[in-house]
C-alpha cells in the first residue's frame, strides 16, 4: 500500500531524482573533505575522483530506483542506458561544471560552496536528459515472450521416428562424445543418427565399431567449396533421413539424455520448430567467458524462452538460435527448401532460420533444450571464428539488405568503429589533459568491476578487453566483405556421395 500511495505523489520522479541527488551530494562531500583536508589532493584532482564517484552512483541509484518503472531487456540493453547516461554526464555536465567549479574556487569560494553551485546548476538538465533520453523505454515492438505466442493449434500427430543429422569434418577429438550421448538418449522410439562428412575423413577413425555394427549411419561425399561446407552436409543430410522430426547437431556438442525426448515433446505441443542454448563442456578460462561474458555474447543463452517471428526476429533479447540445437518438422523442411550452401562462412544458421520465419512459421527458443558445446579453446581460435563471423554477416546483409537483425548488425558496426576511434582520440588527449585519463582509467576499471559482478567471477574483468579485440576482428572482416562485394568466387557444388558401407572400406 505504502508503495502504491507513493506512485501516486505528484511529481514523485523529481522528488526522487532530488533526494538522490541531495544523498549522492553527500557522499562528494565526504570525498572532497576526505581528499582534500585529510590526504591533500590538489582540489581539481579531488573534483575528478569525486565526479566518478558521484556520476556512477548516481546511475545505478536512478536506474534501480527514480527509473525502476523502464526496466531493459537483458544486458545490452542495461549497457546502453550506461553508455547514454556517462556520455551526457562526461561530454555535457562534466566539463561545464569542472570549468564553474576550478572558476569558483580560483576567485576565492570555498570549494564545498563551489561543489554545491555547480550541481545546483546541473540538475535540471541532468532530470530531462535523463527522462527524455538516457532512461527512455525500448520502443514497444510486441511481446514475443511464450506466454504471449502460444504455439500453434493443430491435432496430435505421432510424430516417434527421428532422425539425427550431424556434418563432420575432421572431427575426431569430439566426434565420440557427441554419438555416444546421441545412443545414450532415454528416448523409446528410433533415433536414426547420420553423419555427413568427406571421403576418408578422420571422423571415422573413433567410429569404425559403431559402423561396423550399423548403429549410426555414414554418408561420404566430395563437396568443392571454397569455405565452410557445412550446409550443403546438411541438405545431403535430409535427403536421406527417415525419420518424420528433424534434428540438427554439430560433431562437438555432447547432449543430456533428455534432449530428444524434450524436444520432440516440443514439436508434439504443437511447435514446429523448437531451437535451445548451449553450455561449455569445458569450465576453465575461455569456457567461462563464452558462457558468462555479459558484453557481445555470440552464443545463446536462452535465459528465458522467447518466438521468433517476422516482427521480433533482429530485436534485442529475440537472438537467433543456431544450428547445433534444433528440431524440426519434416513438413516445415519440404516447405522451407534445402539451406544455402553459398554460405561458406558462418550465418548460415541465421540464414535458414531467417527462411523459414519468412514462410510464415515461427521459432520456439527455449532454454529446456540445452546442449553441452566444446567452445574454443584459445584467443587465436577465437581470432578464426570472429573473423568467419564478420565474412558471414556480408554474405547475410547482402542477401537481406533490409531485415533488422542485418541493421542491427550495421549499428554494431558503426559502435565498434567509433569506441575505437574514442580510445585514439583518447590517448593524446589525455597527455594534454591529465584528469581525462583519470577518468578513462576510472571508466575501465568500472566497466571491468561491472562484468565480474555480472560474470560472478574474477576472471570476468578481463572480459570487455577481449571482448573489444574480438569485436575489431569481427568488423574489420565484416567491412572486408561488404567492399568486395557480394559476388562469392567459388560456388558450393556437390560433386559425389554415397553411404559408407564399412564392410567393404578400409577406413583411414
């Protein structure tokens, strides 16, 4: 009651946004005096310290509070908000009240009487900017929620044979865990696991007994492909599979042994098309980082389930799944057609789910289908799959020039490109004007602090450095591929295959 009668205060925001302001005053207060009269700062230094204190307390106390009625919508959305609130704090009040301030105090004012004009002066621009701009709500697209898209009414269908589609290649090291958790599914009905790979792969070597006794299927081709062939394996894939659902995996994921029961409870409610998250099988640094960094993650997390549909596919919060984790109708894939093989790179997970939210169905993205996932294992690694994923988004953008998710991925571009043109700027600029690198550190050891809060480990400090190379990586090779053009040099050809009969063949 006492929260309701309070909502109902006039002008409840700015006595909120002023009672803030008036306890964060306090608090520069004590750091001035702190600084000044007991550790003797130099008064313009104290005000820097003090202002980083005051600027970043002051957001999280309004975000939580003055603000709590604007929520955002995950984690990029929350960095945004801090983004928009320090670049106004720091381009617009900082330097206007660090000149009022040094002005005050070099006529003689008392420095605490100084600090008190110039927030005085700065707190009303400080109250609009912050409604109108820095804590404006998320334009209302829709709920794409699953509680507000049920799934799709139809009767119940036996749906019981499935089957398994996996593209290899050289897949050695993971290939056995990924099988013998598919064999180890608690699934009653048949489960019919095929393997897509090339001629005398080495794949093969750590399944010769599992075909040997027929337990998996093995489809050889020769593909001439200029990158990544994984697609046109997956349509050779479908081709022969029997089963009526559907289901893609990658030779590096290790599923629990509920995963085909879960999903094809899914596709019986009525889904027809359920895609899930995955976690690292591996818990040490890099596995961490793809599982818990906060800032740019590339993998999907799927913390609540969400549809992807027409309307909210390319929002914030409505990621695409991949390809490693998802059940499908054999209906949805006659009337979808075979995925591109010209996606040579990456994307071409984002592709296909792209087609097929385009033929009208919609995309069940849930975290109750989760898989394990040998992520990469090192920077350089992650060099690689950056890059790929720069090359693969041309290819996207030019195949889906006005999707948002490609625009979306434009406005990424553009942020990339101007951090790192701030933190050029920043290097000289700071020699120039010290208190500028006080702050800079200051920003970065709080963004730091922030992410291992958000990562619940200490380790997560690091996570924004890497994540800002990794982020160049990928423009750099996004803007590569956007200046040569969509016309692709190579084409994707399958040029033979057939099913290994491992009676006959020696394998390598």
């Amino acid at each position: 009651m006492a929260s309701s009668a309070w909502g109902r205060v006039p002008y409840r925001r700015q006595l909120t946004f002023g009672t803030i302001g008036v306890s964060v005053m306090g608090v520069s207060y004590l750091s001035l005096i702190l600084q000044i009269s007991v550790l003797g700062v130099t008064p313009w230094l104290a005000y820097v310290v003090q202002a980083v204190l005051a600027i970043e307390l002051n957001f999280v106390l309004n975000h939580k509070i003055t603000w709590r009625d604007r929520p955002v919508r995950g984690f990029s959305e929350w960095l945004v908000r801090f983004g928009k609130f320090n670049a106004t704090r720091w381009a617009l009040a900082f330097p206007f009240n660090f000149v009022l301030f040094a002005g005050l105090v070099a006529v003689g004012i008392h420095y605490l009487i100084a600090n008190t004009i110039c927030i005085g002066a700065a707190t009303i621009i400080n109250y609009v900017v912050g409604d109108r701009f820095v804590f404006m709500p998320a334009k209302d697209e829709g709920d794409g929620s699953i509680s507000a898209i049920p799934p799709p009414e139809r009767g119940s269908i036996p749906l019981t044979s499935v089957s398994v589609v996996i593209p290899v290649k050289r897949s050695h090291q993971t290939i056995r865990k990924t099988v013998d958790s598919l064999i180890a599914q608690d699934y009653p009905g048949d489960v019919e696991i095929i393997l897509v790979g090339d001629y005398q792969d080495s794949t093969w070597i750590p399944l010769r007994d599992l075909i040997i006794d027929n337990r998996i299927a093995v489809i050889e081709t020769e593909i001439v492909c200029p990158g990544r062939d994984a697609n046109a394996k997956r349509n050779l894939g479908f081709e022969h599979a029997t089963g009526e659902i559907l289901v893609l995996t990658d030779s590096d994921m290790v599923l629990p042994a509920d995963w085909v029961s879960t999903g094809v409870a899914l596709i019986n409610d009525g889904w027809d098309c359920a895609a899930g998250s995955m976690r690292s099988m591996d818990w040490g640094f890099w596995g961490q980082y793809a599982d818990r960094n906060q800032l740019g993650s590339k993998t999907p997390r799927m913390e609540k389930d969400y549809v992807l549909t027409s309307e909210s596919y390319g929002r914030n919060g409505f990621k695409p799944p991949v390809t490693a984790n998802v059940f499908v109708t054999r209906e949805l894939v006659e009337d979808v057609g075979e995925m591109d093989p010209h996606f040579v790179f990456t994307y071409e997970d984002y592709e296909w789910f792209r087609h097929i939210i385009d033929r009208g169905y919609r995309i069940l993205c849930t975290g109750r289908l989760v898989a394990g996932h040998y992520h990469r294992q090192g920077f350089r690694d992650l060099i690689k799959e950056y890059r790929q994923s720069g090359q693969g988004t041309g290819d996207y953008i030019y195949k889906y020039p006005h999707c948002r998710f490609g625009r979306l991925r434009l406005k990424q571009l553009a942020t990339v490109y101007l951090a790192a043109a701030l933190a050029v700027v920043a290097v000289p600029a700071s020699v120039l004007f010290p208190p500028l690198a006080l702050a800079g550190l200051g920003g970065g050891v709080l963004l730091g602090l922030l992410s291992a809060v958000r990562a619940q480990s200490t380790a997560g400090f690091f996570y924004p450095a890497i994540t800002f190379v990794l982020g160049m990586t990928y423009a750099i090779a996004l803007t590569e591929r956007l200046w040569q053009g969509k016309n692709i040099p190579e084409k994707t050809q399958v040029v033979s295959s057939g099913v290994l009969d491992a009676q006959d063949r020696v394998l390598v």
